[in-house]
C-alpha cells in the first residue's frame, strides 16, 4: 500500500498553506477525512479534494492551552473546539452518514512542508460514550469493514485474496511436479527418437 495512504478517518491539523498564493483559507485550518485505502491526502491543495469539512482555528503563539474534541456517535461525526480561553465549544466541523469500523487504533503524527511551525500534544483523553441502539443499529455497525460516508463515493479498494489453504499448496506443489516429471520423460523420449533418427540418415 502507498505510504500516503491509510485506512482511517483522519483529522489534520494545519498550520499554513503549502503554497503561496494557492488558497482563500484562513490558516491554522482543521479538517478532517475519511480513507478506505484507495485515497491520498493531496498535500499540494491542502486536503481539499478529500475534505469532509473544515474551519479556521486561530491558534499560534496563544498563552493559554486549546482543546479540541472529536465526537462519534451513531455515524455522527462532531468536532468541536475552545481555542479562546473561555471555556466554551465551538462548532468546527458536523457529518452525518459517516461509518467506521471497530477494532481500529487512535494516534497522532505530523508532516512539515515549505512553511513549518510547532505545535505539542500535551494530552489524548478517550471516553467511550453510552448509547443505546436498536438490534437493527448493532447489526449495521457491526457489519462496518470499511470506513466510508453516506452519498460520498469513495474509489474501491481491491480486497487481498485470501491466503491458501494447507490442501490447495500441496495440490499445487503435487501437481506441478508431476507436470514437471511429465515434461522431462516427454522430452527424453523425443530427444532419444530424435538421435536414432540422425543415426539412420547417416546409415
């Protein structure tokens, strides 16, 4: 798999624009992504082709600590920030429809391009929210494999064959070597015809 391309549903947090003259946004700028595999972030236009939404987060050389929360509940995607010290969420980005899996990982990375600034992650809290679902709801989220949104289609991802079973090896292995055996006495036998034949002609 391309190294640019992950299964996930993707926050980014950027701090500018990669090139200069290229884009109406006001940076720092969140956004976020979902990726079955099939898809790159496309760090030359700064996500957009893949974006789910966005919003202008303000905070570069602020004296006080900013927060950011993501929110997943019944393919409800929420993330919300307070990045002006007052203690208050604001709304930053609001999908319906999005499906994610189970058994999936959280974790934190970054990137530098042309333009570069620092920021630390002081802290990662998870909480697993209670919610109650209907049989029908528990069966559809657990019948989620891939990430994917409702009415976004997203390029299909080849799915790996399956890896072969101890039986199917061994009538593959048995079978080329006979084919092989086969092969050889077929060829010595029109090779041993082939010089009594070159034997007559000189006779």
């Amino acid at each position: 798999m391309d190294k640019g391309r992950r299964i996930c549903m993707g926050m980014a947090w950027q701090s500018g624009i990669q090139r200069i003259g290229c884009s109406q946004r006001v940076f720092p700028y969140i956004s976020a992504m979902v990726n079955n595999g099939s898809l790159s972030y496309d760090h030359e236009r700064d996500g957009r082709p893949t974006e789910l939404g966005g919003c202008t987060a303000i905070v570069r050389n602020l004296h006080y600590d900013t927060f950011l929360v993501i929110r997943y509940v019944k393919r409800h995607l929420t993330i919300m920030m307070d990045i002006d010290g007052k203690h208050e969420w604001r709304d930053c980005i609001e999908v319906p429809g999005v499906r994610l899996p189970r058994g999936y990982y959280f974790g934190t990375s970054s990137i530098t391009g042309d333009l570069s600034d620092n920021h630390d992650v002081i802290s990662l809290k998870l909480f697993e929210l209670t919610v109650e679902r209907t049989p029908e709801e528990e069966k559809l989220h657990r019948d989620v494999f891939l990430p994917s949104v409702d009415n976004m289609k997203l390029p299909e991802m080849t799915a790996p064959l399956p890896p072969l079973s101890g039986l199917a090896l061994f009538l593959i292995v048995f079978f080329s070597l006979v084919f092989s055996v086969f092969a050889i006495v077929i060829g010595i036998i029109l090779y041993n015809k082939w010089q009594e034949q070159s034997r007559k002609r000189f006779y």
